[in-house]
C-alpha cells in the first residue's frame, strides 16, 4: 500500500488518530483531546477542546524559533513599480502594532472587521491583526462595487472597516474610499470607524470617522496573541452561491490551521523557508489559504504579486519574478496561464529566465483544459498539476498529493480525492453512479478540518444549500466522476455559479440586476465558453412589449449598471435581445438548455411545440458572439 492509500484509508478508519497526530503541527495554548465533535451534527465541529491563535502560528512561532530574519512576505508590484520584503521579525512587529490599533478602536474577541485592500502586505498585516485578538475578518475583493462591499457589511456586522486609499489596475487607479463610503451609505449596518492605509499613488480625503492607518500605529503599543477555541470562527469569506445574496463562508482557527499546515507540505510540498507563490488575490480563498495563512503557518515566504500576468510589462511577467525570487512552486489559474500562451504561443520568454528553482505549477480556480496543461508542461518543463476545491472547503478536495506521494497525471482530471474527503459521484435520486459515469460530485460527512462549519449567523442556510439534497452529504455544485482509478474529473457547475477569469460569479445576482432595467421584461444571463476567461456572462433580455431602444445603448445601460452594482470583474460585455426566453411549464426558464445550445453541445430538447419554437428563434443569437 503506498502512503496515499494508506492515509486515505487512515483517515477514513480513524479519523480521530489521523487528525489529532495533523494537529501537531500547530502550536497550541490547549492541545486538543478530541478530534472530531459530532453532538450536533449535521454541523460538524473540529478540536472542540483546543485553545489556540493563529495568528501566533503564523508569525510569533517562527520568530520564536529563531527564523525571524527569513522572507515572510515579497512583494512585487509591477503595476506601482515597486518591491519590498518584510521578514518575519518585521511583520511580528506590524501585526502586534496593528493588533494595538484595533483593540484601541474596541476591536476585541469575536468583533468583526472587515477588509477592503488590494494586493499590498497590509492587506496581510490586517488580516492578522485582526486574528491576533481572536476577531474575525473579513476579506472583500477589491473588483466588487459597494453594493456588493454593502451587502457583506450587513451581514457580517463589522465594526471597523480597513481599506486602502486606492487599489491599482494597469489602465487605472481606484479610488477605494469614496467605494467605502458609498457602500456605508447603503448599508443598514454602520461600522464606528475606518482605517486608510495611504497610498503613494492617490491619497485619500479623509473625513469624519475616517482615521490613517499612520496616525493610529504610530500612538498604538504592541498586542498580545489573544487565545480562542479551535471552534471560533477566525474569518467569514463571502462567496456568490445560486441566489443574488452571498453565502458567508465561516472557517474556524482550529481545523483551518492544521489543515494548512497539513495540506502545504502533502499536497504543494512547500515547507519552511521554500518560497511559494500564489498568484491571486488575498480577497478569493486562494489568497486566504495559500497566500497568507499555509504558507505563514508553515514558515515558508509568501509572494504577493500586484499585476497581471500579460502586458506589465509582458508576458515574461511570471518567469521574471520566478527567476528573481527563487520561487519554488507557482499556484495560479488556468485563465492566467491561457493569458500568456496567447502572448507568447511559442513560449519564447520563458528562454530569458532560470526557472531552475521551479518544481511544479499549480491549477485551481477553474477547470484546467488540455490544451494549457500540455503548453505549460512543454515550456516550463515541470509536473502541472490541477487541484480542484471550492471557498467553501477551503483547500483541495482532489489533488495530486506532491508531497505524500506523486501520481501519474491525467490531464483533465485534478487527480484524486485527498485523505479526509469522501467523494462519491450520484444520480438525481442520490445513488452512487458507475464509474466513468457523470452525475452531481458530493462529500460524505463530516468533511476534514478546515472546511466550512457553517455559514455565518445562518445555519438553516448552510443545511438548505449544502446538506438537503442528498442525506448524509455535502452538495459541491459541480457535476463530474471518477473514473476505474478513482481519478476525480470536474466537468462544471451544476448550478447558476460561473467562473470567469478565474472569479467566482452568480448569473443570478446578474440577472437581478439586469432584470432592474426599465425595460426590461425578463432575462437570462448564462455562462458561455470563452478562450481566455473560461467563461463570460452573456445576458438573454425580452423588452416590455411596445418598447423601443437601440440595442447598442441597452448594451451600454445594462453593462454599466452590472459594473455599477457588483463590478468590473463581473465582466459583462454583451446583452442580445431576445422575442422570448425558453422555459418549462413551470416558468422556469431553461439556462441550461441555453447554455448548451450556446456552447454547440445541445442536450435533451424541451417537450412542448411552443419551446421548441422559441428555442430554434433563438438558438442563432445565443450562438452569436462579438469576441
Ligand atoms: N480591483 C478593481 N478592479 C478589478 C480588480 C480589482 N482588484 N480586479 C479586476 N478588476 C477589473 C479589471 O480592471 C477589469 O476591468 P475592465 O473591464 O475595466 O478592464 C475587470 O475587473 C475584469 O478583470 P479580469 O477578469 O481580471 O480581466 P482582465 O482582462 O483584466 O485580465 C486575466 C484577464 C486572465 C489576465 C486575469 O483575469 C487574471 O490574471 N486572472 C487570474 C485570476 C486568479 O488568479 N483568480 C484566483 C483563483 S486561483
Ligand atoms: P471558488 O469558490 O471561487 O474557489 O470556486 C470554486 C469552483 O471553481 C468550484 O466549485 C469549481 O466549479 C471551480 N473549480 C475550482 N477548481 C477547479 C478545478 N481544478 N477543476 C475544475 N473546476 C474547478
């Protein structure tokens, strides 16, 4: 038996054994006596007995060791032209001065904060701060407009905002604190203060209630760690879920910790002082998993790059910072890869730079086609290797476990399940399909430390979009199988989540935008392929009868109105007028069929003559694209 089967089957006979001997790579203030605490199941809580800080694991633990002076952060700014470093004796020193400016602002355990910055260290230092006092952040991507950024201060009840004063996109700079403001004005909730931590290249107006991070850390004294229960909730991470409103994924410290710890070295087989970058963003899971806490916990550098991966300055943008860092493994999305290669197809760059200290790529994010898995492994000559996992589970479901023990890859598959996760493949009535056969993916319960407990301040919630569908299983939302060798393939969404660029999107929430113009009758938005993004939102509108508009400015209208309500990253770029929308004969309106016929793989047709006739009227537009 070889050591992926036998943890796998370890920790499946003995989850208790197999966890509680993964803990010990966590320093405790109370080393847990339990694993696993089922009393309320179906929610399922990790070390209920265990004390801890993470923020300790992450920062004072290495300094204490006596790796003060190694790298915890690089950080590479193409867009800003800058570079710095911060090692850990550094950021011990920020997080704990940080930590002093919050509890000053009445930030104690349990408290939210939430966070709106981009990709600069204090991005980090705040996260950490905030989990050094035991409260709980959390992290808003800067693409999201403040409707969206107003929608996660009602939820999470914040009591202090931290945000920059501007976020750096390669064709502009964006002011974040008329964002802030605007989304407070929305909101129902409103948090007692703001922190601004000051750009070089737009500083802020500040107001009333408005205070520079500066000031306050230069008055504020060092905190200490604040200990938690393994079961606290360390950060909530809003994530788009088949309903306009975000589901507030909560993760705990405990579970999350050691799964970080665990996964880093069995899965990316990264360990202390080995220096791993994860390009993408500290406001998606990746950046909270594998940009700041696994490798933070497990003492390696972390690199933090604000840019893209083309045209700053081009497409050796990558290879640059691989060669100059010493960089050991690369995590990234596909769509960043497809990026490149439409660049550089023949891969010239990559000649420019050592990429000698590589030894993997890492895919996430998105499915990881053949066509970018064999380009990356021809030109960086390394294993690329897919993992497939979801912001709910917090890391991966299925690998190729680089550390345990490395497999023959597959491509198009992201390998197979990882010891803790039971993956099964089902039907419609929840029965275990063949292998080689499609169905829904679910997890048995309970999933591994480090998943989800629960959404926050809503557990019927979190039962009803998770748990219901099938007894005694999570529901992932993608549809995929397994096939003879237990290689999990990931084929798509099952539900109305797209995934454009990388991003995690709701049609829904699209469509209840779309849906507001005056108009507008009724709309479809779905997810259609795309070269580069994976996919992109393509909006289906049936006009008001009786009404008249160039359809060029409608285009205009409803693409600004998404850029206005949830964002540019939204990237919708197209709305094509339709006679009428397919639909059952229940109302419901058949994205999948539409999606299908737009993708050129149509499935099961609809019964009746009437959507048969509205499916071949509309069938060429929702073929027709302008890219
Ligand atoms: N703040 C403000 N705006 C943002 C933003 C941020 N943090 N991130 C993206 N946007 C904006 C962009 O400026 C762009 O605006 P535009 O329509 O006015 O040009 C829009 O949102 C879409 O951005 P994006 O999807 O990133 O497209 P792009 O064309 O700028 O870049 C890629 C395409 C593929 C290079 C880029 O999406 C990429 O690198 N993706 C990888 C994503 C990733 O790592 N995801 C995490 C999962 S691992
Ligand atoms: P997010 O929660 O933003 O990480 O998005 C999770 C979703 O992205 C998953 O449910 C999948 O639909 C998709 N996804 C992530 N990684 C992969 C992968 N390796 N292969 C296929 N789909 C993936």
């Amino acid at each position: 038996m070889g050591s992926y089967e036998a943890a796998y089957r370890l920790a499946e006979t003995d989850p208790e054994y197999f966890w509680l001997v993964a803990a010990r790579g966590i320093t405790w203030n109370a080393f847990p006596k339990q694993a696993l605490d089922a009393s309320e199941a179906p929610i399922f809580r990790w070390f209920p007995d265990g004390a801890l800080n993470t923020c300790f694991n992450a920062v004072d633990r290495h300094v204490l060791a006596g790796h003060g002076e190694r790298n915890a952060i690089i950080y590479d700014s193409p867009v800003t032209d800058s570079k710095r470093t911060v090692s850990y004796t550094e950021l011990l020193d920020q997080v704990s001065r940080f930590a002093g400016v919050l509890s000053n602002l009445g930030i104690g355990k349990g408290d939210r904060v939430v966070i709106y910055m981009p990709m600069i260290p204090e991005a980090v230092v705040a996260m950490l701060a905030t989990a050094r006092l035991g409260a709980v952040h959390s992290v808003v991507f800067g693409g999201f407009a403040p409707a969206e950024l107003a929608a996660r201060i009602d939820d999470a009840a914040p009591k202090v905002i931290v945000a920059a004063s501007c976020g750096v996109e390669p064709s502009r700079t964006i002011a974040y604190l008329p964002l802030v403001d605007e989304a407070i004005s929305l909101s129902q909730h409103k948090p007692a203060a703001t922190v601004v931590f000051q750009r070089p290249e737009l500083v802020a107006q500040l107001h009333d209630g408005v205070h520079d991070w500066a000031d306050l850390l230069a008055v504020a004294e060092p905190h200490d760690c604040v200990s938690v229960q393994a079961t606290d909730p360390l950060y909530i991470l809003y994530t788009s879920g088949t309903t306009g409103k975000p589901k507030g994924v909560v993760r705990d410290n405990g579970g999350h910790a050691v799964a970080m710890q665990w996964s880093l070295g069995n899965v990316y087989d990264i360990g202390p002082g080995d220096v791993f970058w994860a390009a993408s963003d500290v406001g998606w899971v990746v950046g909270h998993s594998y940009i700041v806490y696994a490798p933070l916990i497990a003492g390696a550098t972390t690199v933090m790059y604000e840019g893209k991966p083309v045209g700053t300055p081009d497409a050796g943008a990558f290879w640059r910072m691989i060669d100059e860092y010493k960089i050991n493994a690369l995590f990234c999305a596909p769509t960043a890869i497809r990026a490149i290669k439409k660049e550089d197809h023949e891969g010239a760059l990559i000649a420019n730079y050592d990429l000698s200290s590589l030894k993997a790529l890492f895919q996430a994010g998105e499915r990881l086609d053949p066509d970018t898995y064999h380009w990356a492994t021809k030109h960086l000559k390394v294993p690329v290797i897919d993992n497939w996992w979801q912001t709910e589970t917090g890391w991966p479901i299925a690998a190729n476990l680089r550390g345990l023990e490395p497999m023959t890859i597959k491509p198009g598959s992201p390998t197979v399940a990882v010891p803790g996760f039971f993956v099964h493949v089902v039907d419609g009535e929840g029965k275990q399909v063949a292998p080689g056969v499609e169905g829904s993916i679910v997890i048995k319960l309970p999933m591994p430390p480090g998943t989800l407990p629960t959404l926050w301040g809503n557990d019927q919630r979190y039962i009803d979009s998770y748990l219901s569908t099938f007894d005694g299983y999570y529901t992932t939302g993608d549809g995929g199988m397994i096939d003879n060798e237990g290689y999990v393939y990931v084929l798509g969404r099952t539900d109305d989540v797209i995934n454009v660029a990388g991003h995690r999107l709701s049609t829904g929430s699209m469509e209840a935008v779309v849906a507001s113009h005056p108009l507008v009758a009724e709309c479809a938005v779905i997810g259609v392929q795309d070269q580069l993004k994976g996919q992109i939102p393509r909006a289906f509108v049936v006009l008001k009868s009786g009404s008249e508009i160039d359809p060029v400015q409608l285009e205009k209208e409803i693409v600004q109105s998404i850029r206005n309500e949830i964002g540019a990253v939204a990237s919708l770029k197209e709305v094509v007028i339709v006679p009428a929308l397919p639909k059952t004969r229940s109302g419901k309106i058949l994205r999948r069929t539409m999606r299908g016929i737009a993708d050129g793989r149509p499935e099961a047709v609809p019964g009746t003559i009437e959507d048969v006739r509205v499916l071949d009227a509309i069938t060429p537009l929702l073929k027709s694209t302008k890219a």
